[in-house]
C-alpha cells in the first residue's frame, strides 16, 4: 500500500458517499444515470467474488463489502425509493454496445482462464467505460448538478490515482498488471474531457454546463 | 503471470 493507492481508495469511497449523500438529501437521483450504476454494481460483484475464497486483509474485505454493498442500495434507492424522480428519459445510452465487446474481449484477453479470472477480467474492462451512460446523460441535458459533478471528478480521479500507484510499485515492486493499467488509461482518458469542463467551471464557482 | 490470489487492489 503506497500513498497514490490510498488516495485513490479514499476517493473512490468519498465519490461514492457524495452519490449517495446527493440521493439521499435531496430525496433525488436526478441527472443520475441509473445504467451506469447497474454497471458499476456488476463491476463489483463480479470483480469481489475472491471475497468468499481469499481473505487478503480486513481493509480490503471492508471495502469490497462496502462497495458491493454501496452499489446495490444505490440501485435499490434510483429504480424503487426514488423512482419518481429517475431522469430516465435522457439515459438511453444502450449498455449492450458496452457489454457486448467487454465479455468478448474478457474471455479473449486474460491471465487466466478460469472463471473467477475471466470475471475479474470483464470487471476490469467493464469498470473503464462503464461511466459512459453518466458521461452521456450529461452531455445529453447540456449541464450537471454541482454535487454531481463533484462525484464524477472524485469517481474519475480515483483511477487517475491508481495509475500513479502502479507507476509506483513498476518502480520500487517491479510488479505491474498489464490488464489493469491498459483499462486502467482508457478509463482515466474517457474523464479527460470532464476533468476540464470541472477544473475551469465548477472550481470557479460557476455550474457544469456544456458549451453549446 | 499475477495469479488471482495476488489481487490485493480494489
């Protein structure tokens, strides 16, 4: 565990409560995309199975509890607690062209073949664009609630952090996963154009709205 | 190759 893996743990977990404290305070998941959190939930779920086959730490059990956990009651709180307020109309970006390829390409390129690898693999490929139904909704409607854009750069910046952590053990570990960083950019790169709409705009006090 | 008993990262 290095610093860069920390922060990223930390803001991935904080991205995640941001999420949730927006639903939960403002009893809404307006301009939340419901198809990229059954994507996110079908990340972790398939990417945690070790949970029940190799206890690692209690740290990383915690989490992988936490972000099963988290996934599903986000579901739970968009398509049955708050249905009324699910902005469903502008998320309708097909997840089929995303998960169609993801499975093929997961059981073409892994380390292993067997299933719980396979699994880990299709997480790994599937978390990298599994933000594109949110990316789209935004650049759908022309603008975002500040609290969510403050969860998408979190969400976005955690993976960014991740890639400074493999830099990192590359160099002092001599140990990097090929499959995990590939993805790993393409997911980073996929927030890219966010990033600057979030660091010119929300940081300056002004709201997320696209250029027309 | 990592095995999958390896995967400490979240």
């Amino acid at each position: 565990m290095n610093v860069f893996r920390l922060a990223g743990d930390l803001s991935h977990l904080l991205a995640i409560i941001i999420l949730l404290l927006k639903i939960w305070k403002t009893r809404s998941c307006a301009g939340i995309s419901g198809r990229s959190q059954i994507l996110f939930a079908l990340v972790y779920t398939t990417r945690y199975l070790d949970l029940f086959t190799n206890f690692i730490s209690l740290y990383n059990s915690v989490m992988k509890v936490f972000f099963i956990s988290t996934s599903c009651a986000t579901i739970y709180l968009m398509y049955v607690k708050f249905k009324a307020t699910y902005d469903h109309n502008h998320d309708t970006f097909r997840i089929g062209f995303l998960l169609i390829p993801v499975t093929i390409l997961g059981l073409l390129i892994n380390h292993d073949f067997t299933p719980l690898e396979v699994l880990w693999t299709f997480s790994i490929y599937l978390e990298s664009v599994a933000i594109l139904p949110q990316l789209f909704m935004v650049s759908k409607t022309g603008d975002a609630e500040t609290i969510t854009s403050h969860y998408l750069f979190c969400l976005g910046l955690y993976r960014a952090l991740y890639i400074f952590n493999w830099i990192y053990r590359y160099y002092f570990e001599g140990f990097y996963d090929l499959i995990a960083i590939v993805a790993g950019v393409v997911q980073t790169v996929l927030y890219c154009d966010f990033f600057y709409l979030y660091v010119t705009r929300v940081i300056k006090g002004k709201a997320l709205k696209l250029p027309a | 190759l990592e095995s999958f008993k390896q995967k400490d990262e979240l």
